[in-house]
C-alpha cells in the first residue's frame, strides 16, 4: 500500500514539466500541495500577525490556548498557506492545537534575513495575544525547518522563553550543501537536486551573505538548550543527510532529539496526507509528540 501511494504521488508531481520562472514554480507548488482540499470540519481564518500574513486554523476539539506555529517550505523562494494548508491544518487536529500558517516574504524578490524576521515578528505577535511561549510549538518543512531553528537559536541568544518544541520535516539544515545523500540519492529524489537548491540559495543568501552562519545553516548552530526536538525525513530524499547530521549534533549538545527516517517517502510527503497514509501516520506521531511537550 505505502508503494502504490507513494507512487501516485510521484506521478502527480512529475505529470508536469518542472516550471522555470518563480512565479510559475509557486503556482505549481500551490497546485500540487493543494491537490486535496481541507477537511470541512476546519475553520480557517486570514490574520495580520504585525504586517506578516497568517492563517489561524482550529479543528473541533482542539484548545485554542495552544498553537502549533508553522512555517512553509519552498526554499525561500516559493510555498504558501495554500501550499500547505491540508497538512497544516491536520497537523493542528492531531496535536489538538489551534495552528498559525505564515506567508512569509519569498525570495530572490526578498532576501536574506526577510523569512527570519517574519518567522521572529509572527512568534512575538503569538506572545502579545498573551500565549505563554511554552504553550506554543514551532514547526515547518524544508526551509520552514530552517526557519524553526533559527527562530529557537534567536530567542535563545535573546534569553526569551523557548517554544515547548520544534517540529521539523524534512529540514534544509545546510545551505552550503554539503551532505553526502545530495548525490547518493540524486536518482530517487523527485523533487530536490543540488542543482536546484544552490540556485534557492543564491536566490536567498546573495554571495555577500555567508552561509556558515549558524542562521543561515542551523546544522552548524549549537543547539545547547533547545526545546525538545522531533525531525521526520524521508529515506528517498537528497537532503536525508540534512536531517541526520541535525540529530547528530543537536544529539551531541544534550538537545532531546527524536529522528524518524520513513522508508520509502520523500520530501515533505505529509504535504499529501489526504491520501497518503504514511503522511497521516507522520502526523499522528508528530500531534503525539506535541501534546507530550506542550502546556
């Protein structure tokens, strides 16, 4: 079952050419990732969060008190709410939370540090709606992931209150590309090339910015005293290595980190849980992992 599910979904992202431009790459990824549409149990509703769009979502039976705050991927460069509203919005009913999607600014049109500072200004509009840091956990995918960990490794630095926890699918944790599984699983992956991401990241990190910066590349961060962590990779993805040298060193700095490597699936796969039961079973484990962390 997981084979022929996953491979409907490979079908799906390879029934078309891969756009060029970004306005056509965001089109795309907003049409495939909105595929399914969302549960009509789930309310929906469009927030200024201090200039930065934002999508509140409540399921039925979820405490409004706590909030999963989330951060699309699209490698700074696309990924919406629409994108990712279904997983999002699924994502809020397992944990039992209400959910805060952002539309942080994309690049090459805004660079480097625009979605970090959106991701930080959304987490202090949470807090001045007087939602306790630690009844808030922070996730998101691919870049989102990125965003997570630079948003936990800034408030840490500030000595702010942390996040009850971090939630991290399929993470771009190095933007100087450096992890192994870029080439080995090249001929799997049906969706992340180097290729592809060196030309994300000098979309977003312009050659002045350097990419050694624990922000820009949170696997070079010390992730001494961050909040419990939960990273789901796929075993069929090129940024795999991402995601386990993140464990390993978030692991090594006494950090609590769960890794989960799903056999088989790719990159941000619980993006398609409406038909996908791997995706929903990512979820299942993910809203565990929240309701254990968070107050």
């Amino acid at each position: 079952m997981a084979h022929s599910e996953i491979d409907a979904i490979r079908a799906l992202l390879g029934s078309k050419p891969r756009p060029v431009g970004w306005s056509e790459r965001r089109q795309r990824l907003d049409e495939v990732g909105s595929t399914w549409p969302v549960a009509p149990d789930v309310r929906c509703e469009a927030v200024d969060c201090d200039g930065v769009a934002g999508e509140w979502s409540i399921a039925p039976g979820s405490e409004p008190k706590r909030v999963l705050l989330y951060f699309h991927g699209g490698g700074y460069c696309s990924g919406s709410i629409v994108s990712h509203r279904r997983l999002v919005t699924e994502a809020g009913r397992a944990a039992g939370t209400r959910t805060l999607a952002i539309d942080y600014r994309l690049a090459p049109e805004h660079p480097y540090p625009a979605a970090h500072e959106d991701a930080l200004t959304a987490w202090r509009f949470l807090r001045r709606q007087g939602i306790a840091a630690a009844s808030i956990a922070v996730g998101g995918d691919s870049a989102g992931g990125n965003l997570t960990l630079g948003l936990i490794n800034r408030l840490r630095a500030a000595e702010e209150p942390l996040p009850a926890c971090a939630w991290l699918i399929s993470p771009w944790t190095d933007l100087t590309m450096s992890g192994d599984t870029l080439a080995t699983k090249d001929g799997i992956d049906p969706l992340i090339h180097k290729a592809y991401l060196d030309e994300l990241a000098d979309a977003y990190a312009p050659p002045s910015i350097n990419r050694l910066d624990p922000l820009m590349s949170p696997l070079l961060a010390d992730l001494s005293g961050f909040p419990p962590i939960l990273i789901q990779v796929g075993s069929a993805e090129t940024l795999l290595a991402d995601a386990t040298r993140l464990a390993q060193t978030a692991g090594a700095a006494d950090a609590d980190v769960t890794l989960q490597i799903w056999p088989h699936m790719i990159h941000a796969w619980p993006v398609w849980n409406a038909h996908l039961e791997d995706g929903r079973r990512a979820l299942a484990y993910a809203g565990q992992f929240i309701r254990a962390q968070i107050r």
